[in-house]
C-alpha cells in the first residue's frame, strides 16, 4: 500500500512547480515550491513538528502537556495539528490584525485563542509574545514553543525543505528567494543548498520595504506574517534566532502594492491560489529571475493558500478601501476630488506645547487652518512625512489644543495622546466618490482621510467630494466621458513615488 502511517508522516514532499505565465519574457526559469500543500496548509507545518518532536525528546513536552506559542496563525494551524493528533492541549496568543479565517481555522482544531491588541511596544506586557511567555509560565506543563529563537525550526528546513528542492531540480537550483518572519524557511533552506552547492547557491530574501530585516524603519505594513517592524516606542527589537543574518545574500524590497498585485497575479494567471506573503516572494523571483540566463534556475518559497486571505488579499472591497486597486473608469472615484496633502502626523507623546509649536511652524503645503485635523500615531512623521493608514491612532485640531488649554481641560505638558478625536473617515482611492460623501453626510463630517497603497495620502473635504460627483453627473448629462486621471495618480495631490506593479 503507498500510505502513511500518520497525518504528520504527511509533513513536508511538496510539489516545486515551474510558473509559467507571471514569468512571460523572462529567459530564466522560476519554480514554486507550493508549502500550501501539506496537511496543515503552509509551511510551518514541518517546523512545528520539529519543534514538538525536539520539545518531547528533551522531556520539556509531556504526555496531557500544553503547547503555547504566539502566532499569527500558521505555525498555530501547524501546532494545532500535531497536538490533536497526540492529545496536546494548544493555547495561542495572536495580534487583533489577524485575518478571521486564521482565528476560526485554530479554533475549529480545538485550540484556545487569545486575541491581543496589535500596534504596542515590544516591552509591553500585552504583546503577543510576553502574554504567551506569561501564559506558559502560570501553565502547569506548560511548553512555550517560541519559533522565534527554536532552533528546531530551522533545522526542519535544513532538514527537509532544503534536501527536496535540492532533489527535485536535480541539483540545477541556483537562486533561492524565500520571506522572513521568523527566518527558519530561509536559514535552514539556504544554509543546506549552500552546503549542497559548495556555495553556488545564491540565497534572495523577499521582504516588505517598511521591514527592519532590509533597512526599513519597521513602519507596519500590509503584507502578513513576514518582515520585521519595529514599535516606535519599543526600545528593543530583537532579532529571532531563528534566523542567521548571513544565509541571505541579498534582499528584494518590495511594497505593498507589488506583493498584493503579485498575489492576486498568481490566482488569475497560474491558477495558483496564495497569500499575501507568496506575492512578496514571487515578486522577488521575478526582478531575480529578469538579471539572470537560461542556465540559471530559480526556486521561490509560497508558503500558504489564499484561502487565509479571502477576506483581504483576495477581496476587492479590502484592497480599495486600503488603497491597492484604482477606479475602473465607470465613475468618480476618491481620488478624484480634489484634495490637500495632509499635515505631517505628530506623535501621541509630543506634548500639547510640543504640538501646538510644530503646527504654528508654516510648512509649505500645509493648509493654514486651525480646524484642519491633524493626524496623530505611535511614530508621528516619518522622514519622509507618510503615515501607514492602519497606525493613525487619532486627530487631533490646532483648535481644539487651545481650546484644551484655555479651558482648563488640558495642560501644556500634557501628552495629545489624552485629547484625541477619532481619525476622519478613510476611503481609498479607488472607492466610489458618491459613496464616501454618502458617509461623510451621514456621519456630519467634512473632511476625510485620502488611503494610497495603505498610506495617508491627502486630506478631501466633503465639498471636493461633491464636485467630484456633480462633475460626473454633468458630464454624463453632455455625453461627455469622465475626465480621468492616470492610474494610480489621483487628482489633485503630488504624485507618489512610484511602487512599482
Ligand atoms: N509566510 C507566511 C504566510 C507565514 O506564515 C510565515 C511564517 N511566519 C512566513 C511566510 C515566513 O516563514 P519563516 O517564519 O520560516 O521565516
């Protein structure tokens, strides 16, 4: 019989399948190895069982034992499965931006959730780490797996995932591009085709533009589970050990928007139905794959399915409200309207002294306004003045910090994160014009948040909105076709740097 005798026995054995379509024009091949298709459904499945199987050999896991870990969902599903299996209970710690489908998934193996706030400093003791540390240690036989700093999980890869793709390419592998979350698929893979190769091998890391582990700053970003950010108020940012730095010799930058498009890319033209983290990877094998030969042959990691991501990555309704996907040219949409760019964002810890100095200080661009809100988050201004639209904790108005003031209700050292108004609606660019003024009108409001590639990218007020639509309706009155702008290039605002695909 060809069997196994286990679900785990089922581990790892993936197919390396070549892509064909998304690499149209390129000379060089690129293979996928497909991590979607094990029993847990990615590619923590085979770190999973090594870190249980190395927990129960060192006697740290034992029979009725508890398995903990922080997780954004896969290495849970993974952990989840072995411990069903072998009569484990599970409890996992995970941030509030976890997609719903990765909670339900944990739950429905049986496993306990517990969902913490996401967006805190490193230190605080509700991170999805520390709760899961404070979680094993009130836990009798408790084991906090912690895949971070386990050095079983890259050894999985070094054992497994390395040797296949080595034996299925016969040896012709020459570039490996894989993310980094934790660093295991990448240090172990890379380390082994290294050894294998006598060092031909060149190991490509795929990471977010924002992450730490490329020289980003660690502003958050959109693409889930790989990268590395940094809080602005965490002190320090440890790298996991789970990853050796020096197995990567060199990273691909990609943005948001290039990995989302990626994604979707794969599902629409290869048929090949992956996350998020997958469009990373594969955009990184194609700028690889465009500087190499014919001799030459490139492996990228997908490490899950798109079905994590149904209710993001592969929702329309999700992209356009965050920005990713322009209007189609029917109607008006947002970016239409004529807008303002906003203000440069403080930080929650500036004092209201602070604050109030920073906005008197004329800064060209800036509307003059003392109603005008202003945007507040963890890190305040970037250095290059952009905000991602999922860290703007709130607004605040050079007004309402006077009036705060005069009345009483504040003083001047003060931090503004105790006076802050909720953020103006957002829409992204590409949503409907009538619809946002349809929500403004509703919720009283007269200004809204412009989103571009799941940034803060200019303010709109409810009359530009209206103008937007008038002007549609007036065109459409004549026969005339809406005026549109290039794609991606909304109206009235700068144009951002370009982010490629
Ligand atoms: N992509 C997805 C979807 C993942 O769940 C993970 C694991 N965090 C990765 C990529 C990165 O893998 P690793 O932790 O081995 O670096």
């Amino acid at each position: 019989m060809d069997v196994h005798t286990s679900l785990t026995a089922a581990v790892g054995n993936t197919p390396l399948v070549r892509l064909n379509r998304v690499t149209a024009g390129l000379g060089t091949p690129v293979y996928a190895k497909l991590e979607y298709a094990g029993p847990g459904g990615s590619v923590k499945d085979r770190a999973a069982l090594s870190m249980v199987e190395a927990a129960e050999e060192a006697g740290l896991l034992r029979p009725g034992g508890t398995i903990v870990e922080g997780t954004s969902g896969n290495t849970g599903v993974g952990l989840a499965m072995v411990a069903a299996q072998r009569g484990y209970r599970c409890v996992f710690t995970l941030p509030d931006k976890t997609s719903a489908e990765k909670i339900a998934v944990l739950r429905a193996y049986g496993a306990e959730v517990v969902v913490c706030p996401s967006g805190l400093p490193r230190e605080d003791p509700r991170h999805v780490f520390n709760a899961a540390k404070r979680i094993a240690a009130d836990t009798p036989g408790a084991w906090h797996s912690n895949q971070y700093d386990n050095p079983a999980n890259p050894a999985a890869h070094f054992r497994t995932t390395g040797p296949e793709i080595w034996r299925q390419t016969d040896g012709r592998v020459t570039h490996l591009v894989a993310g980094v979350g934790t660093g295991g698929t990448v240090t172990g893979t890379g380390e082994y085709l290294k050894q294998a190769s006598g060092g031909r091998v060149t190991v490509v890391g795929a990471d977010p533009e924002a992450s730490v582990y490329s020289g980003g700053d660690g502003r958050p970003y959109f693409v889930e589970s790989i990268g590395l950010v940094r809080h602005a108020e965490t002190v320090e940012n440890p790298w996991p050990e789970s990853y050796r730095p020096a197995v990567v010799d060199r990273f691909e930058r990609i943005g948001d928007r290039e990995s989302l498009h990626t994604a979707r890319r794969l599902a629409r033209e290869e048929g090949l139905l992956a996350g998020g983290s997958a469009g990373t990877a594969v955009a990184a094998a194609l700028r690889v794959a465009a500087g190499l030969g014919p001799e030459d042959l490139v492996v990228v990691v997908v490490p899950d399915s798109g079905r994590n991501y149904l209710s993001k990555v592969h929702d329309d309704g999700w992209l356009r409200r965050w920005g990713f996907l322009d209007g189609d040219g029917t109607h008006p949409v947002v970016g239409d309207a004529r807008s303002v760019p906003p203000v440069p964002g403080l930080r929650a810890s500036d004092t209201v002294k602070q604050a109030l100095a920073t906005l008197d200080e004329p800064a060209p661009g800036r509307p003059a306004e003392a109603d005008h809100p202003v945007l507040v988050s963890a890190a305040g201004a970037r250095a290059d003045g952009v905000m991602t639209a999922s860290e703007v904790l709130g607004s605040v108005t050079a007004r309402g910090l006077r009036t705060a003031l005069d009345s009483g209700a504040a003083r001047s050292d003060d931090p503004v994160r105790s006076l802050l108004a909720p953020p103006p609606p957002a829409f992204g660019v590409g949503e409907p014009a009538a619809q946002a003024l349809a929500a403004l009108e509703e919720k009283a409001a007269d200004i809204a948040v412009v989103v571009l590639d799941g940034r803060v990218h200019a303010l709109v007020r409810r009359a530009a909105l209206a103008a937007a639509v008038r002007g549609a309706r007036a065109g459409q009155a004549a026969g005339d076709a809406v005026p549109r702008q290039p794609e991606g290039r909304p109206g009235g605002v700068p144009a951002q740097d370009a982010h490629g695909g």
